[in-house]
C-alpha cells in the first residue's frame, strides 16, 4: 500500500509541467507576502483533491500539458513582473493551477485493482503537489526582500523560459521525431 | 563570461527537462496475450478464447492484499472480468469493417506463473455468430486509457479453429507505435483473410 503513496508523492515531481506549475505559484505567493500563503494552500489543496478525486468517476480524455505550461509560464512572469496582487486573482491562479494539476494525475484504471491503492496513490501526489508550493512559497516568502527581490524575480524568468522551452519542445515533437 | 554562464544554465535547464519528459510516466504495465478464434457447429465465428499473462509488477500490484488462494484468485479473476466488461475487455473486433458486438464472459480461469505473474483465461463469446467466408476480420487489443500494453509476441500466439484455418488464411500481425499521454505503446492489429 505504501508504493503506492510513494508513487502518488513522486509524481508531480516527475512530471515538469506539474513542478514548474508548483513552483511558479509558490515563487508567486511567496512573493505577495505571509497574508496570501494560507488561503492558497488551503485553495491548492482543495482545487488538487476535488480534481484527483473526480478522476475516479470520470475521466478527460485531454492533453493538459500545454495548459500546464501554459499556466506556469504566465505565473512566472507573474513573479518577475512583481506587481501587488489583490487576493481574487490568486486565489483563480491556485484554483485552476490546482485542477490541471489534480486532472492531470489521473489514477490509473487497472481493471481488477481493489481497495485503498488508488487513494493512497491521490492522496500521495495531493500532499506532495501542496507540499512542493507550500516548500516554495516559504523560501520564496525569505528570499522576497533579498537584493530587493531581484532573486525571486531570476527564478521566476527561469521558470517562464523553462515552461516555454518544455512547451516548444512539446508542440515540435514530431517533427524533432 | 555571463552570457556564457547563462547558456550554460539554459542548456542544463532544457536538457534536465526533456530527461524528465522522457521518464516522466504513471503506472504502466504489460499483458501477453494469446488467442484462439472458436466456431459453433455451424462453422461460424462465435467467440474467442482469450490467454493473458499480465507483468509480476502489476500483478503484485492487483495482488496486494488479496488472498492468493484459489478461492481468492478466482475472486480476483472475477474483478478483472467485471472492470473489463465496462472496458469491452479492451477488444475491437471487426469483420469486413463492421464492429461486431462481444457478449459478457462467463467462462474463466485464473492462475500465477512461475514469474508470479497473474494468468488470466476467459473465453470471450460474440453477441450473435458470424460467417466469416469471403470476408477479412480485424482483431485491435488496446487499453483506451493506454496503461496497458497489450502484445502478441508473436503469430505463433493466434490459432484457428479446424474449420476456420480451412477457409482461411494464416493470421497477419501489424504493429503501429501510438503516443499515448506519457509515453509510447504499440497497439497490434491481427488480420485474417477467409475465402
């Protein structure tokens, strides 16, 4: 039972969109201050668990990658942008950063599989996806006076050109095939 | 100096990227499979004997838990069947073009290999029998969710009956690679040609 919370922990972390998601809102939220922390992990938590859990009733059968990337490229240049955000526009980014991420670690259907396995394996990427940003947002949350934020902002760019360069790669597949 | 530490970092950014593309993936498994294409006693096509050999990973995975038993095992056989039915037991068969509908399994038999991998037996029956003289049939195993990779390993693995390897010929096997979500499988389409 506990390989498969183990597997549900690894997962955002071996799936880049997911982590340059995660990572860009924590950039982000941490950036904005102690006040946006709570409700957008209680937000992220939420929008990841609603998702992974609709997954086990009905699933998308759409490539989110490119809406992955896409979202973590704009919260990245959200954090080098450093504007002040009021908290609704937040609250929508963790929100919807939550539901691709949760849609997108749908549950595999193995015809047979019985009892708590797939929940131990939702409830792993659920903990691990709220974890990553909660892990960033406090770094983020030291770091955001430094040098005058200038670090926070570095990061934040490697971020947007990280997603842009997986998004370029991803929609040139094949023809780099 | 910086331009080049940068180059450097986006080189090593896009590059630790495209592994993590590359091994990126959830839970992905194999069955072997065999299959015996079974007529009535009118000589027509009424079903298919199907083998599975699932992988010792997913089978440990389904197993985890269970009581391996033969009482528990056939309970397992029976939670196999019941998903696959919702599934068309991951069966597209289609004779000259036409789907032809499949009927609910109700003949089965399950057991471990020596690998501890879970064999699974059923016989899979069409809804209404086939004459299959004159025309070609086109047999697809495929997972739509594409968690399974589901392979013949060979035509060795598709046996006729006495009257249809008569008025038929040899089973064909073609493979064609498909980019699933995570990663890339091969989906197997069996063609025979009867006369």
């Amino acid at each position: 039972m506990m390989e498969f919370f183990i597997q549900g922990v690894l997962h955002p972390l071996l799936m880049p969109a997911h982590l340059l998601l995660l990572l860009a809102l924590g950039l982000l939220v941490g950036q904005q201050g102690v006040g946006a922390l709570k409700p957008l992990c209680a937000v992220l938590l939420l929008s990841v668990l609603l998702a992974c859990v609709s997954t086990l009733h009905w699933r998308l059968r759409l490539d989110l990658e490119v809406a992955l990337l896409v979202c973590a490229m704009v919260t990245g240049v959200l954090a080098v942008l450093r504007l002040e955000l009021p908290r609704w526009p937040l609250i929508l980014l963790g929100i919807l950063a939550g539901v691709l991420v949760g849609l997108d670690s749908a549950a595999p259907r193995i015809p047979g599989l019985r009892g708590h396995k797939i929940h131990m394996l939702l409830a792993g990427t659920v903990l691990s996806s709220t974890l990553i940003m909660l892990i960033c947002a406090l770094l983020a949350l030291m770091l955001r006076h430094l040098l005058e934020g200038i670090v926070i902002r570095v990061l934040g760019a490697w971020i947007a050109a990280g997603a842009i360069l997986v998004l370029a790669l991803y929609l040139l597949r094949d023809r780099l095939a | 100096m910086m331009k080049i530490y940068r180059l450097f970092c986006g080189l090593a950014l896009s590059g630790l990227l495209c592994i993590g593309t590359a091994s990126a993936g959830g839970v992905h498994y194999t069955i072997s499979a065999s299959t015996h294409f079974y007529t009535d006693q009118a000589g027509q096509l009424a079903g298919m004997h199907m083998n599975w050999v699932y992988d010792p990973e997913v089978s440990a995975f389904i197993l985890d838990g269970r009581d391996t038993s033969a009482a528990g095992l056939a309970q397992v056989a029976e939670d196999i069947l019941a998903d696959l039915d919702e599934l068309n037991y991951f069966t597209a068969l289609s004779i000259a073009g036409a789907p032809v509908s499949l009927s609910q399994v109700s003949e089965y038999s399950i057991k471990l290999t020596d690998q501890q991998g879970l064999q699974l037996g059923f016989q899979l029956p069409l809804a209404q029998a086939v004459a299959v003289d004159g025309k070609t049939f086109e047999l697809v195993l495929s997972d739509p969710d594409a968690t399974a990779d589901i392979n013949y390993n060979g035509v060795e693995r598709l046996r006729l009956a006495e009257s249809l390897a008569e008025q038929c010929a040899a089973p064909t096997l073609q493979g064609r690679s498909v980019a699933a979500a995570e990663h890339e499988l091969t989906v197997q389409t069996v063609t025979i040609a009867c006369e």
